[in-house]
C-alpha cells in the first residue's frame, strides 16, 4: 500500500498557454493540441506479458503481526507490520517509525497518520465512489478527500483510480502476474502491480505529475513474513 500522501500540488499552465486555451485560438498549421502532462517514473518498470489470464483480483486479509519487507529505491528494506485489523481499515507501522490507517483495498488515501513525511501527524476523511475490487481490467475508483495535520495545515484533493492492463514482473520475491493499477490525483502519479497470487501489490510506486515538484518512490516486495 501507498505511503500516507498529505500534500497534493497543483497543475499550473502559462498565462500564455492558459489564454490562448480560453480563446480557442489556432496558427497557421492549425489548432495546438493541448500539452502532454510530464511524468517520468521513480524507477522504470520492466513488464512482459502476462504468462496466464488473470482471475478477479479479490481483497486480501491481513492479519495482525505479519510483516511485508520492501526493497527501496536506494537498496535498502522497508518492513511493514500489520498492527491492528478493523473491518476494512487495517493499521501498519513502518520500520522508518511512521505509522498509519487505511482502507485495506490500499489504493486510497490513508485516514491516519504519525510520525510519518517529515515526523508530520494528522487525519483524512475520504468519501469513496465506484468499485475496483475485484479487480478487472477497466475497474475505476475515486475518492474525495480532507484533511487536517497536528501542526493545523488543511488541504483537500481528489484520487482517481483504473485497472489499466495486465503485466508480468520481476521483483525480489519471484516473477508475478498482476494488474496494473494506476492513481492519480493533483501533481502525482501513483503506480500498482497487483498479484492475485499474493493479494497484494508486488510494485508500488509514485512520482510527479504535470509539475517538478513532489517527491517520488518506488517499492518492490522482497518476502512476506507470516505472523508468529
């Protein structure tokens, strides 16, 4: 699941461009098609495809005291540890000392969080429409969301979610037929590859979108760890 995301940036156009937009204006060689969004990936993910059609991509269930250990953008791990399990929400504390809540699905936004970007701590309210799950190509999700940190910073956005194909990749822990998942919400790009082997994303990336701003990342799963 995506780390906790508590900041969204906003795609700025040129004053120029912006008017010209507006005017509908057109040259010589005829109307300007409207600017590609910039998005260059944390790290580029290398697919085949997929070696067997996929099931339905069904939710998983986590259990309190399992761990999954992530391999990081500059090599080193990132464990995550279910912690507490209620209905749908599931609770995770991340070996960096951040710990939050969110919709087991781990596509949305999360609706708790400390310790966590820059030793920040706050709460989000999300109102979800549409169903991914079980995952099929073509699938879409939204979420609208608020929220509010401990140093009383508010902000709002929106999250948009769609099964855009199916891949096969490589990561640490074996090669996995998955779906490919990708959310975007104002100035990121979020990227999934979900097993319905494992239940879970075996990648899990973000990186900017339409702006230069924004940090990215890029996770991929290195073992599961059963609970004791």
């Amino acid at each position: 699941m995506p780390l906790p995301a508590v900041r969204t940036h906003a795609l700025v156009l040129p004053a120029a461009a912006l008017a010209l937009a507006l005017a509908g204006c057109t040259t010589e060689e005829g109307p300007k098609a409207p600017a590609k969004a910039v998005w260059t990936p944390a790290v580029k993910v290398e697919t085949m495809p997929a070696k067997a059609e996929l099931p339905p991509g069904e939710t998983r269930t986590y259990v309190v005291g399992e761990s999954w250990v992530w391999k990081t953008m500059d090599g080193t791990e990132d464990v995550r540890e279910v912690v507490a399990v209620d209905g749908p929400m599931v609770s995770v504390q991340v070996s960096s000392g951040c710990r939050y809540t969110a919709d087991i699905s781990g596509f949305g936004p999360v609706t708790e969080f400390s310790n966590c970007t820059g030793g920040g701590s706050g709460t989000q309210q999300a109102e979800r429409s549409g169903s991914i799950f079980p995952l099929a190509v073509g699938n879409t999700e939204s979420w609208k969301y608020s929220g509010r940190s401990d140093k009383g910073n508010e902000w709002t956005g929106e999250r948009s979610c769609e099964v855009v194909g199916t891949a096969n990749v490589t990561v640490p822990a074996g090669s996995f037929d998955t779906y490919h998942v990708i959310c975007r919400q104002k100035g990121a790009r979020f990227d999934f590859y979900y097993s319905p082997e494992v239940r879970n994303s075996v990648i899990h990336s973000r990186a900017p979108e339409g702006t230069k701003k924004g940090n990215s990342y890029h996770y991929e799963l290195v073992r599961f760890e059963p609970a004791a």
